[in-house]
C-alpha cells in the first residue's frame, strides 16, 4: 500500500512571476494526499493589464476544493507576495496558520482586516522546533532577507527531506535578524536533502549579492553632505534599513521623524515580536515641524511611486506640512521593481522641478538586494547538495535560467511552473499532470477571475470608447433616439458634435430600414451598432464599444 | 533700433521627457522674430496614461501661430522623436524641410504618408554647406549616433554662433555614417560658440560611452556558437547594427533574412540616400524556409515588445511561417526603454517557454547607446567652449543634472524646460517668459489636445466602469427603466445580476420620488446616478461612471 504513497510539488502563484507565491506539497496515494501550502502572496495591479483592479491573487480553488486534506499553511516571511492573500483568501483554506512571532504579528494583521479567526495564526520557534502537519514535519529555517524573521522551510516528509528556500541571501550581517548560517545549513543538508526548492528572481544578477551591513557608512556620509531637509524613503517592512537610515539622521545630528503609517505599523510590528531593540528616538509630525530643516530627516513610504503614498504627495507639493525645496535631498533607499520605471521617474522629475537633489539606485551605494545573486544561488545549492533542484519564485525566463544553472552543476532539475505538478517521491523530478491555475482579481469588494472578461472589457472601453445609444420604439415607429458618446474625441472637422452627428445617422438609418428590422430587437441593434461604428469610424477613426438599449412602448 | 534684437530658444518639446523633439530658436524685436524650428517628433502612448491613443506630438501652436514668421523646419536625424509628426503637423507650419539626404527620404516617406508636398523637403549637404533662413544661417554638423547622417546644427545668428548638438554620440568608428569629428568640432568652435543646445538623455551614464564597432567581434562569436535557429532584433534604423548582425550571420556561414517592414524599409532608404553599401547579401522569405534553421539568421524588428511586431508574433508562436523552438537563440541587440520592461519581458518569457535562450541587455556585450555619457558631454562642452549650454531632450532630472554638471565646470546654463522662452542675447541666458505648451494626441484620424478630457474619460472608464441608464419617462410616470452596467464585477454575492439589482433600485428609487423630481430631468438624473452610485458601492465595492438618457414621451 504504501508504495503508492507520493510526494508531489504544486506551484499554484509564483513559479510564472515575481509576486503571488503559493506553493502546495502532497504526499500520500494519488487523490488521497494530505497537503501544506506554503505562502498566500499577492502581486499588484497596472493600467496596462488590470485597470480599476485592487489586488491579485493567486487562484487557491485547487486547495480549496481539498481544503478538508490541507493540514497547515506555512508563512515565510512578512512581504506581501507571501502573506497578503491570507485574510482574503483564508475562508476557503481553513487550516491552521504557522510563522515566527513577527511574520505572525503581520498576518494577524491581515486575518484581522478581513475579519478572520485570529486563533488560527499560531506562533512557531525557528529551527529545531518542528510543527507536525499531517504527514509532513516543518521546521522553520532563518535565513537573511530584507525583512525580520525570514524563513526558509525544512519539511521532512516519508519520502525526504525538502527544503523550501523561501525568499533569501547571503548576508553574514544583515543588521536585523538573523544572518545566513552556512553552519546551520550544513547541519540542514547532513542526512541529505532530496529536493531543494529555491528562491530564482536574482539569477541575473551575475555577481555575488552585498551585504545589507555594506551601507550604513556610505548613507551616514549622504545625510551628513546634506544641508536642506533629509527625506528617505525605502520599503516600510525592511526594518534594518530604517535602522540604518534613522541611525544616519542621528549621527548627522538630525532629529528623524517617520511619515507613513504602513513604516509606523512595521516598526511596531518589530517591536511586538521583540525583532526590534535599538530603533534610535524619533520625534512625532507636530514636534518635526519645529525643527530647522537641515536638523530634520524625514523617512517616508512609497518607493515604488504608489499614486497616494508620501513620496508621490511629496513630489506633488505638500505632505502633511511639508513643502520641499531647492537643497533639499531626497533619498531613494530602494531599487525600482520593473513595472514601476514610469511611477518612479514621474515623481523624481518632480521633485527636480522642485530644485530636490534626487539620489536614485543609479548607484549602487544606497540599497542592496533582499534575494541570493546567481553566484549566491549556487553557493546555496552547493550546501544543501540536494538529490534536485526545483526553481521557484520567478518568471519563467528566471525558472529557465536557474533550472540550467543547476544541471550545469550536475543537479536534477525540472522547471515547473504555476498549475504543474511535479512527483519528487524517486530520485529524478517528474512532471506528472496540469492543473487550471489562474488569478483573482480583487474588485472593489468583490474576487473576480481573470478570465472572467470584466477587465477586458474595461480594457476595451479605454482603448476604442464607448457609445451608448438609448432607443425608444413603439411597433415599427421610431419615437427617440439619443446616443451618448463617451471617451470620444468631437471630431475635428464636425460643425455639429459627434453625438449629434450620430443621432441624426441612427435616426436615417432608422426610418430607411424595413418594418421587420424595426419589430426585432436584434436587427434594430445590429443596424445601429453598424451605422454607429461606420461614423465613427469615417468622423474620427475610431470604433466604439456600443451599448444599445431599446425600449418598446406598448 | 536694432538692439531691440534679440535671440530666443523655446522648447516645445523634448525638453521634458525623451521624445517628441521640437526646438524653436527666434530673432528679431519682440513680436517680429523669424523663427526656425528644429525637428518635429512623436512619442509613444502607452496603457497607463493614453490608452487608445496612436500618436504623441508636442503642441505646435505657439509657431503655428506665427507661421507665417517660420522661415524653415531643419531635421536633424531620422529617428521618430525628432521626425515622426512632420507629416501629420506640416499643415500647420508651412515651411521649407531641410535635411541630409538619409533624413530627407526618411522625411519624405512621412510627408508622403499625410499626402504632404514632397518638394517641400530639401537634401542638403553638411558643413560647410549652409542654409539661409531669415537671419539664420545654418550648417549641419555631422555627428555620430545610431542612425546615418545623424547631425547638430551650427545656427549662426546676428548675436553669435548656437551650436545645436542634436542626439549624439562620441564614437570614432560608427561603422556606418560619419564618425564623431572633434577636429571637425574644434574648427566649428573656433570662432567662439555664444550657446550650446545640448543632447541630455545619457546623463546619468557614468562611464564613457563605447564605440559601435566595439560589438562585432562578441556579435559574430555569439552567432558562431549558436546551435539552432538564430533570431536577432534590434531599431529598425540603426542600419550599423544591422549590417554588424548580418555581417555576423554571414561569418558564422549562416544566410540572412530581414523580416519586418520597417528594416526592410530603412535598409532601402539606406541605399537610395547613398550611406549603405555593402550589405552583406539576403535571402528572401521564400528561400529562408528552404534553409535548414542552424544555417538561417532572422533579424526582426519588435525590440521594444511592441505588440503587432515580429518579435511579439514568434513570442506568441509563429510569424511568417517560423516557429521558435528549443535551442534556438534570441538576440535582443538593444537596450529597454525605460516603460517598456513589462512588453519586452513577456516577450522573453514566452520564448523562455519554447525553450529559446533569450539573450538580452543584462549583458552590455550586444548593445551600445547611440547617446553621449556623462564623461563625453564633458567633452562636447570642453570642445565647444561655449559661453553658455542649456541641456535639451531629457526628463527634467536629466536636464537639472546636465546643467548642473555645466555649472560644475563653469559654464553658465538653465533649466529651460518645454514652453519655457529663454533670452540667449547676451552672456548669460535669462528666462522671459513662459508659453503654454503641451501635447496633441493622434486619436483615431483625429488630432485632440491631452488637456481636452477625452482619454481622461476613458481612464475613468478603465479604473470605475461604467453603467449605462435609459430610462422613459411620460410626465411624472417611469415607462420603463433599463440598466447596463459596462466593466463591472456581477456581485458575488447576488441571485440576481448587478443589472437586474440595479433595474429594480433605480425603478423604486423613481417610483417613491415626487412628481417635481420626475418632471426635471437634472434631478431625475441626480436621483438615478445617487442611486447607482450607492448600489454599486454596497454590492460590488465600485463607483462607476454614470450614462443617463432620460428619454420624455409628449
């Protein structure tokens, strides 16, 4: 019998993007698994791809609909891509919640927010401790990140033992938390690790990764040189980097004063889970409106040009009192994540209008990265000796490249990305089924999926317009006819407006047509959705989107 | 009366962003210049901002209302930031086009698109060779960049030599078209250079610039290690690295095939314009199919992830009847434009898929810039020596640092963005006036300003949806009441639709109002779109954009 159990491996979000990780591990006979998932991230909306849209999160109805066999969810780390989902997505999971104290502390928060048990989240000490979920044994692993308490997964299971990298680097000194253990990982790996599963999203970056402990210098030194006002901005979790910016403020002899509530709320969250000792003294907004300029830093949230966040309202004007000027510095402790080019340029343009001396990751003195570089991912391999290598968290290009990467050291690899389920049980990976996999979207207040063609059409209606035309028949008379342009330029060339011009088009085409086209509703409507397009089309080059509604009198 | 004379410089645009270039440079006493206008560009509109939209050009009113004071357009390369709009703006300008006869055919292709009158557009040699236009005389100055017969422009003018750089760089071997002369650049500078107008974009590179010519070598290795098809992309216009792809193609003993229009059309211009000689030969599609695929390079155009072009296409599967598949090798020989990493990234993922090595800008191996560093604007401004530089065609940052980098060696500048008119009369530049300037959109066969609230409405459209009211109304009784709602969520939680919830709130909301509402329309329209609006919110979390034809029967 148990020759039939196996050990199987489900990327549901995060094996096909940076962002939305969720992975799923089975074992046990085919349809009898018992499952832990690992992570419930989100990943964010664009105008480009899901306008109007909230959040997006990975498409869990494959757990769910086995969510009587999920035996625990694992939480890595506190970053959004791995724990955002959790409060909007718990609901059809249901099973217990296991994180260190300050990951925990963070996805309370989140079980909170969606109004969510939040007993279910439960404590867990790092590795050798163990939690005990169905047939699987898991044990968290520190390891550097850019954020406390980030974990990798050891989780034995009848058939091996797995370790799930989480998000990670190689920092022997990352300010706050726990530095990468090569001792501790040699310990790991000693009775043999069969399959490591792990972190892709650097294996471009071809040199070795810096330590997070390489840039307090270089920033004391910034703020030091600087003589208007101080703002720094960075992301609000990586709490060893408002360290080090705060201790620069100070050692610069400026009082520092943190703007942004979701900075305050990590801050705190670090000290609830006693991650945070020696965050120097601050000053609150009214105190900091007293200080001189060049005696003040200001750290402030949105580093990737977030539209509502204090670096946009900055770079618009005004943010709670504060007005920049020429002199001032304005600091950019962050690297722009791909997408957010054109969000970030915006409001550095901005501020160079203001005469603000922008310090961006143009250089690389102020900002290291949070993940293993391709040199780091090989050390990682390399320690862990695993009988395979799975790639995860990363598009496919990363997946690809550091699956190959591994096979050139002489490691078994598969790349397997979101919906493909892979079977670890024997020595070599092998890809056994594809499961549907997909997105939600949240809208408004409402979980939507992806290929549910709400944003499609909202999509459309940006690009083409939109003409709504209201029609009212009595048998084969036509009695009014109003049409209402909308996202449509007038058209140059018009005396009359475009609306008018369509009105009296309909209208013709209307009272030229048959009384059997005027008696049904479809051809009426086919009529005027031809007669609407071919105007608008010769007016001005455009093809709506139409909306035709016919009311008939009786 | 004639030092009433004076010298303006007015950017309305490229002084801004990159992109969309157009300068004007004035003489004369106030309200009497003669002006000449120095390129006309486009940009390009993306999902975030202009969705919908063809075509960006800076807002030519300011000379277009003074046209008939223009005495000449001089184009100084054929890129599309600096020669895309002549042909849809020239109506409105009405003046002799000078170019160099690459740029000029270029020029005439556009002219020709928009039924413009070819004569109007006039080859002329370069320096020494001059062109007489009011009080300008104006030279063009060849400069390296990656496109042939790319040049500043020497303006000499009553109140000294301006020296307009054009987009360059400092390469001594272009490989195709001239090099950059500093001979050349010092002879032009000899008598004294009162301004200079100076190219900007690579600001922020730190390092010197690297020849074109520094590429075939790693090209052709790259081409000669490859086992599979090879597939390589790169602008159209940069004919050099064309020839430099196909040259490598050839090496390796492949045969090359250009696929793609726009190659296909610069390569012919090339060669009627007298700057390309000895391409290497090609196959045609016909025979490229007949070739075995280790044999055949592809050079393709699409660098930029543009949707409908040959990259894309074999991204998505196939193009011309060729499929992508395990090793074979894809050469991006182009760096990303900042706003397009999402478009190209899904590119190199798709191809990831089909087992394709993606080769990309992560290396600088294939690629160089067509723009000046930091170190080499140094040098332009050492060569030059001029009396003042005002930076163009950047983002604000960019200009801010490149004037701030003239200050920094003792040369006086200003920021002059887009719509700012700038004295250059006497030794130092000084700020007159500010113009209202702006963009026009190409929507469709239209031509709307990015003020008007066209694309503002579609956005909204995009971000809230919409619904979609007819009602009918008889005095104060409700006929009939319809509801279509556009881009929105169903409500996940109804029975029935959003429409139905909506038809049926909308109908009682009409039904318990008052007789006076009924009969005004504004309020009827008030009450309609409160309650929408509210409903909405409660079922679904939105509030959309509301359409409400109130349709009166008499």
């Amino acid at each position: 019998m148990s020759s039939n159990n196996r050990l199987i491996f489900l990327p549901l979000g995060g094996a096909g993007e940076i962002g939305m990780n969720m992975y799923l591990y089975g074992y046990g006979p085919r349809n009898k698994e018992r499952f832990i998932l690992v992570d419930a991230g989100v990943t964010f909306p664009d105008m480009e791809s899901t306008p109007g849209v909230d959040l997006i999160f990975a498409d869990p109805s494959y757990i769910a609909d086995r969510a009587d066999r999920l035996d625990g969810i694992f939480i890595t780390h506190a970053h959004e891509d791995h724990v955002g989902a959790i409060g909007h997505l718990y609901g059809l999971l249901n099973a217990p919640v296991y994180a260190r104290r300050f990951t925990a502390t963070v996805t309370r928060a989140k079980m909170e927010d969606q109004g969510r048990d939040l007993d279910q989240v439960i404590d867990v000490a790092a590795w050798p401790d163990k939690v005990k979920a169905g047939p699987f044994e898991v044990s968290f692993m520190p390891v550097a990140h850019s954020i406390p308490e980030a974990s990798g997964l050891v989780i034995d299971t009848p058939a091996g033992r797995i370790v799930h990298s989480g998000d990670f680097k190689l920092d022997a000194d990352p300010i706050i938390g726990e530095p990468f253990d090569p001792v501790l990982m040699r310990e790991i790996a000693r009775g043999g690790v069969h399959a490591l599963i792990c972190d892709s999203t650097n294996v471009f970056s071809q040199k070795p990764g810096r330590s997070e402990s390489s840039l307090p210098e270089a920033i004391t030194e910034l703020v030091k040189d600087s003589t208007g006002l101080v703002v720094a901005t960075t992301f609000a979790s990586n709490i060893a980097r408002l360290k080090t910016l705060a201790d620069a403020g100070i050692a610069a002899g400026r009082s520092v004063c943190v703007l942004g509530r979701a900075m305050q709320n990590m801050l705190r969250y670090g000290e609830m889970a006693g991650v945070l000792h020696d965050f120097p003294p601050t000053v609150d907004l009214d105190d900091a409106h007293d200080i001189p300029r060049d005696r003040l830093m200001l750290l402030v949230t949105g580093s990737q040009g977030e539209r509502r966040a204090a670096s946009a309202q900055l770079a618009n004007g005004k943010y709670l009192g504060f007005t920049l000027r020429e002199g001032d510095t304005f600091l950019f402790s962050s690297k722009t994540i791909p997408g957010n080019e054109t969000s970030v340029g915006r409001i550095i343009n901005s501020l160079s209008e203001q005469g603000v001396d922008v310090i961006d990751d143009h250089s690389d003195k102020y900002h290291v990265s949070g993940h293993a570089n391709r040199p780091d991912l090989e050390t990682m391999h390399k320690l862990m000796a695993p009988k395979m290598m799975i790639p995860m968290h990363g598009e496919h290009r990363h997946l690809r490249a550091h699956s190959l990467l591994a096979r050139s050291n002489g490691i078994a690899s598969e790349i397997v990305p979101n919906g493909t389920m892979v079977d670890l049980t024997d020595d070599l990976p092998q890809i056994i089924d594809h499961i549907e996999t997909g997105r939600l979207y949240l809208d408004g207040s409402v979980k939507i999926g992806a290929m549910d063609g709400v944003v499609r059409e909202r999509l459309r209606m940006a690009i083409r317009g939109v003409v709504a035309v209201s029609l009212v028949l009595e048998g084969k008379d036509v009695v009014g006819v109003w049409v209402e342009p909308m996202g449509l330029p007038e058209g140059g060339l018009l005396d009359a407006g475009l609306a008018d011009v369509l009105e009296a088009e309909v209208e013709r085409a209307l009272n030229g047509t048959t009384a059997k086209v005027l008696k049904n509703d479809d051809a009426c409507e086919e009529l005027v959705h031809r007669t609407v397009t071919k105007y608008c089309n010769d007016l001005v080059g455009k093809k709506p989107i139409t909306q035709i509604m016919i009311n008939r009198l009786v």
